[in-house]
C-alpha cells in the first residue's frame, strides 16, 4: 500500500483550518460579551462619580478630587480597597448561602443587559420576549439579598433579606403591568421591535407620549426595584443598622453596591428603550433626524452615534435618580407598601385596561 504524503498533507492543512475556524467562532461569540462586560464597568465607575460629584455640590461641599482628575478614579480606588480587605464570615452563619448570596444578585442583573438594544442591531441577543427576560431574570436578584440575610445568621440582616424581597414583590407587579401595555402598543415582546414602532412616527411616536401615567409608574417602581431613596428601606442605616449587607466586609460587600449601580443603569436604559425611542433622535421642526439617517448607511459611525443618543437619554435618567435620592426624604415602610399596592397598582391596571380596549377598538 503506497500512501501519497501530498495527501497527508493536505488533510493536516484541512484539520487545521478546521480548527482555527473553531477558535474563531468561540472568540467571535466571547468578544461582543467582553465588550459588553467592559462598557457596564466603564458606566458604572462614571455612575459612581457623578453622584459624589452631584451629591458633593447639592451640599456645597467637596467631592473627590485627588483620586486623577477630578477624582474620576476614586470609584476605582474604593474597589481596589475592598478587593484587598479581609472577608469575615460569620460562625454560626449558612456559609454556602453567604458566599452565594452577592453573586446571585449581580449575575442576574448582568444578563438582562444582553437584551437592550443599544443601537441600530447593536445587541447582542434579540430575543421575541425580551422585556419580560429582563422582569424574570431581574426577579431572581431579591433571592440573592434574601439568601444573604438568611446566611449572616443575624436578625437584623434576616429582617432587611425579608424588606427587600417584599418591597421587589410589591413593584415589581406594576412595573410588570407597564410593560405588557408597551408590547400591546408595539405588538411585540422583543425590545429592537419595541424601539422600531416607535421611530416609524418620529418625536411624537415615542410611547412617552401615548402612555404618560406609565411612564410616571414604571419610574417610580424602577427607583423602588433599585432601592434607591426614597425607597431604599432594606438597608436603611437607622433603623436596621445596614441591613442585610450587616455582617459582609471586603468584595462581598462591594458587590452588593454594583449590584445596586448596575441595576440602576439597566433601569435606565429600559425607561430609554421603553419609553424614549431608544436610539431615535427625531426632533421635530429641526432636521437633525436627516443628518443622523446616516447610521442605516455607515455601519460604525452610525452605530456610535446611536450608542451616544442612547447613553445621552439613559444618563439624563441616572441624573434624575441621583437628584431624587439627595432631595427627598425616605418613606417609612408601611408607606412604601401602601404606595405599591394601593396607589400604583391600580393605576398600572387601568392603564393596561384603557391601552387593551383601545387596542381592541383599532383593530
């Protein structure tokens, strides 16, 4: 038997084509969650720094400034501290529950960001039921803090754990309800259709304007699903001596603070998609809707610009967020409840029921 060594050659080349095609695709797919990853920790680094900035000029006093310029790394230097800091765990506590705790809380929140469409396809998975992906992965966060407080073996720890899951529960229904009359009003649960309805009438197409009480109740829930003030009673220092973070130290500790500023951000951006357009800019009466026509012809130039209207209406968001949580004061917790379920949720209910009837009567 002669065997033909251009043969065995040419099968070497082909297995090898075979698998740098291989590393290619697992690096087509990695590379977009990468960037991705690295925009959000970009984002919330700024976050962090615009609310000591914002915070330190509401009080008239001095916000960072010897951490690089303008202290713009001092959100940066705070993590490296906590990185190197010690992690104490309690004895007598559930160690599994304590360590899992904080990562339940930021993962869940890291996935909703794969559905917002931060541009003209400019997202990294459209899927047909993408708002309500982000309602039940975002759902499974409280779990995490209620875990957490479980885990600490610490009653004030547990009594924060259970605010925090019953405070979810009661906003998270009307938030829910807001965003069932979106996907009637765009028929469609995936967000890149969602933003489409709403560039094909312009300015005045945004939903912002055909569901007002909406948009005021799906602010309202995203700041109380935040725990941000005035509602952010699962860690109120007074009254529970910081809740259910009480016994974490270190990264553990830090964690929950992205976690919080991450899901302020992913708020933001839905309120953006949602309710402003996403990454439409028409203006009426000015002709810059013309200009920025170019992003359906110029593929990376057109994307960055829709990247910056959308980064542009998110942190108009994040700055109301952050003047909100500096002017007003917080809510006891029987107010908090009675909020949700006594004023919000009826007014989401009659806001789904008037948006069904008039879908019904269009048809």
């Amino acid at each position: 038997m002669i065997i033909d060594t251009t043969e065995i050659q040419d099968i070497h080349s082909f297995s090898g084509l075979e698998s740098l095609n291989e590393v290619y695709g697992i690096l087509w797919v990695l590379v977009p969650i990468l960037i991705l990853i690295l925009g959000i920790t970009i984002s919330v680094l700024a976050i962090v720094w615009l609310e000591r900035e914002i915070s330190a000029g509401i009080q008239q006093r001095i916000g960072p400034e010897y951490a690089g310029p303008f202290g713009v790394l001092q959100a940066l230097a705070d993590g490296t501290k906590l990185l190197f800091k010690e992690n104490l765990i309690p004895s007598r506590g559930d160690i599994r529950l304590f360590s899992i705790g904080p990562s339940i809380s930021v993962i869940s929140i890291l996935l909703s960001y794969s559905v917002i469409p931060f541009g003209c396809n400019f997202i990294l998975s459209d899927f047909n039921i993408g708002v309500f992906l982000w309602i039940a992965i975002s759902s499974i966060a409280p779990i995490g803090l209620l875990m957490s407080g479980y885990g600490s073996n610490n009653k004030y720890s547990f009594l924060g754990g259970l605010r925090a899951a019953a405070q979810s529960i009661s906003y998270e229904i009307p938030l829910t309800l807001c965003v069932l009359s979106i996907s009637l009003l765009s028929n469609s649960l995936s967000t890149v259709d969602i933003v489409d309805a709403q560039s094909k009438y312009g300015f005045w197409g945004w939903n912002l304007w055909r569901q007002p009480m909406g948009f005021i109740v799906f602010l309202i829930s995203s700041l109380a699903e935040c725990e941000r003030l005035p509602f952010d009673l699962p860690e109120a220092e007074e009254e529970l001596v910081a809740g259910y973070q009480t016994e974490y130290s270190g990264i553990k500790f830090g964690l929950f603070y992205v976690a919080s500023y991450l899901n302020l951000l992913i708020s933001s951006l839905f309120v953006t998609v949602l309710y402003l357009g996403g990454s439409n800019i028409s203006i009426p009466y000015i002709f810059v809707s013309e200009f920025f026509e170019i992003n359906k012809t110029y593929g990376v130039f057109g994307t960055t610009i829709d990247l910056f209207i959308t980064l542009a209406k998110t942190y108009f968001f994040l700055f109301l967020s952050i003047i909100t949580r500096w002017a007003l004061p917080r809510l006891r917790m029987d107010q908090l409840l009675n909020l949700g379920w006594k004023f919000l949720l009826p007014i989401s209910l009659g806001n789904l029921l008037l948006t069904t009837s008039s879908q019904l009567f269009s048809l």
